[in-house]
C-alpha cells in the first residue's frame, strides 16, 4: 500500500464563485455558459436537480430556463482564476506537498500526519472561511482511490464533504457504490470496451489482472487498475512543467468577413499567447495560424484553413510574433466567407535563455525584452489590454459575447463590491 494522499474539488466552482458575491442567487438554479453565451458548462445543484446537463445549448433552452427562473452567467475568468488561487494559497497551509491539478482541484500529500480525516476536515473549513467557496476532499492511499473517495464525500450527505478510505474494505464499499464511468480515466469510449471483456463495475476493473489490461489497451489503463489496487503509479507534481505548445483561440461575437477585423483579431490573439509564454520564461520558434467558419450553420460557405510559420529564429517579442501571424493570416484569408473563428498556436517552446544566436540572426535584444517585461506588468497591475497594439483594433466588433458577465469583484478596482 502506499502513502495518503487527499484530493481538494472545489464544489460546483464557477457558480460557487458567483454566489460568492452575489447571495442572492443562494438557493436558485444557477448556470454559467462557455465563451460566447454558447452553451452550459458549469450548474448548482438546483440547476442539476432541474435536469439541466452539460453542454446545453443556450439558444436553444432559453426559453425554457426564464421559465424556471435559471440564473444565467457568461464565464467570468478573471474572477475564477483569482479565487481559484486563494484557494490553493489556503491549502498550501496545510501540506508542504502540494499538487494544483485544475483549477478548480488540487492533490495533497498527507504522510506524516497522525489523523489525516481531521486534519482534511480542519482544512476544509479554513477554506470556506477564508475564500467562502465550499470543497469536498477525499483521501486515500494512491490519487485514483482519493479521488473515488472524493467522490463518495460529494455524493454521501453524512460525509461532511470529506471521506477517508484507509484500506480495502472502505474501498471495496466506496467501489461497490459507483459506475464503471465513474472512475477516473474511465470515458464513454472505453466503458463498453471493459464491457465487452466482461468488466462491467468499478470492482471488476479493480481485480482485473493488470499485465492482461496493458496488452488489450494500454500502459496508462494498466496504471488505473493498479492504483486501484492500491499500488501508487501516479506521484504528485509540485513543478508544474513548461507547456509543449501555447494556444489562444476564440470564437467571434458575430459572423467576420473583412481581412483587417480578422487581423485585429488574431493580433490580440497573439499577444495573449505571447504573454502566457514570457510568464513561462519560453520562446518560440514556429507558429501556426488557424481560421474556419461555422460549422453549425450548413447554409453558409465552409472553409478552414491553418498556415504554419517558422521563425528565423526563436522569440518571445510579441512584435515580431504578430508580424508572423498576420503573414500566415494573409496566405490563408480567402474572401466571400462568413469565419466564425481564428487563433493561434506556439509550437517548439523553449526557454527563453537557451535561444542561439549566429552571425546573421541573433536573439531578443535587451532593450526589447524590458519592454515586454514593462507591458506585462502594467496589464498585470492595471487589467488586461490596458497596454497594448494599435493594430489589436479598439471597439473590436468581434470580441465574444458576454451578455451576462458579472463584475471581477477581486481584480478590477472599478468593480469592487458595492456595500
């Protein structure tokens, strides 16, 4: 058996984070829709009760959620990360062994402690009072079981939102209790697979001899069982490891057709990537640009298209990674279609002192990189975009729909809240 370790969910988060300022949607079926008012992407638990599911399209189920009294949001970034990031600060508190795994979802490492279960719960209420958003925490002895038993903490009422399964029996209840879907790693495709094999239940899987699960599928299913079993496969990530690849893509608020509303476009595009990867301390030395229309909507043209671009040499200038995009942007731009989309995508990321120079091409001057220092800060301090390209465009017609954002109560001081 291994060691403990204890899985923090934050509960149904973005809403948690809305009614965190807002009390009056205490009690009502809240929903927060992805980029662009699309679809639903996060519910309360009286919008779950209403049968209201994943990926509901708001279009098409507006009607129906005025009718119920649904409280509507659009994705509040600003304001999640930066609760998402009090909340981890919280829970640094409590382990020196602190993995973030999402933002709403963190591992901790629990060796040494005498009584894990009430140092969880202890924990547990720091964080609703310090953050006021409300989390469940599982433990156990490997990170699959901690999170079969944070799930059972969710789902038990007379948990008190933490469940602690020390051995194989706990397990065996917990397991006994779930759906093969249910367990992580487990999707849609691969239930019926396990099926087929006559592994139909999570305690199946578990007994399943696991050199057998890694000829039939795979190393990473062979791990799952495993840890099942209670043997750890999978450590805690403390470092969180430089990104392969930096994409920044969004959907427009209305259909684009003219060259310059897409180059504003991917030129604001570029400089948030830009600047994800400076936070990093990565260059990058080919980037590639992506366009396409509205698949959703049969009656117009389609067309999609990307262009890769490769660097003389490696950067994190947003000036010279804009001058790249729009290059690729003007190969691929075809008029006469209705785009729905473009973004960009950094490839063969690299960090940023590593870049060589020769005799003809020779890295970021200094000069430079204070200058991309100074405007990162100043966004930083004083809220995104607030330095930025003229080329970016300054009413942007394009940008997303957010009909039913709500104020960044934690970082935009015009939009502090109002007592």
């Amino acid at each position: 058996m291994g060691g403990t370790v204890a899985l923090v969910d934050c509960n149904n988060f973005y809403a948690s984070c809305e009614r965190l300022f807002q009390p009056r949607l205490q009690g009502k079926p809240v929903v927060v829709l992805s980029n662009n008012d699309g679809c639903v992407i996060a519910r309360s638990n009286e919008a779950k009760a209403l049968g209201i599911v994943m990926g509901d399209a708001w279009h098409l189920r507006r009607a129906e959620f005025e009718r119920w009294g649904v409280q509507v949001r659009s994705s509040n970034y600003t304001l999640y990360g930066d609760l998402s990031a009090r909340v981890m600060r919280v829970l640094g508190d409590f382990t020196p062994d602190l993995e973030v795994y999402s933002i709403d979802e963190a591992f901790l490492g629990l060796d040494g402690f005498a009584d894990p279960e009430n140092h969880a719960r202890a924990l547990r209420e720091s964080v609703g009072r310090r953050t006021g958003i409300p989390v469940c925490v599982g433990i156990s002895t490997t990170k699959t079981l901690a999170k079969v038993a944070n799930r059972t903490a969710k789902k038990d009422p007379y948990s008190g939102g933490v469940c602690y399964l020390p051995d194989e029996a706990s397990q065996t209840a917990a397991l006994g209790k779930m759906e093969l879907g249910d367990v992580w790693g487990i999707g849609r495709r691969l239930a019926p697979r396990l099926a087929a094999l006559g592994i139909t239940c999570p305690l199946k899987l578990r007994d399943a001899d696991p050199t057998r699960i890694r000829e039939r599928f795979n190393v990473v299913l062979q791990r799952t069982v495993l840890e099942l079993q209670g043997t750890p496969c999978l450590d805690l990530e403390q470092d969180s490891p430089d990104s392969k690849t930096i994409c920044c893509s969004r959907s427009f608020g209305r259909a684009v057709e003219g060259f310059d509303e897409l180059a504003e476009a991917l030129t604001a595009y570029t400089s948030y990537a830009a600047q994800k990867m400076r936070a990093q301390g990565l260059a990058t030395a080919a980037v590639v640009v992506m366009l396409t229309t509205n698949r959703h909507k049969p009656e117009d043209a389609q067309y999609y298209a990307t262009r890769h671009v490769r660097l003389t040499i490696g950067t994190s200038d947003t000036a010279r990674l804009i001058r790249a995009a729009l290059w690729g942007l003007r190969g691929i731009y075809k008029q006469g279609f209705r785009y729905k989309k473009c973004g960009i995508l950094l490839l063969d990321l690299h960090p940023a002192q590593d870049v060589q120079g020769s005799l003809f091409l020779r890295p970021d001057r200094p000069e430079r990189s204070a200058l991309m220092q100074a405007m990162d800060a100043l966004n930083a301090r004083y809220g995104r975009d607030r330095v930025r390209y003229a080329c970016s465009g300054q009413d942007r017609p394009w940008k997303l729909r957010a009909e039913y954002l709500s104020q960044r109560y934690t970082t935009r001081w015009g939009e502090l809240l109002h007592v």
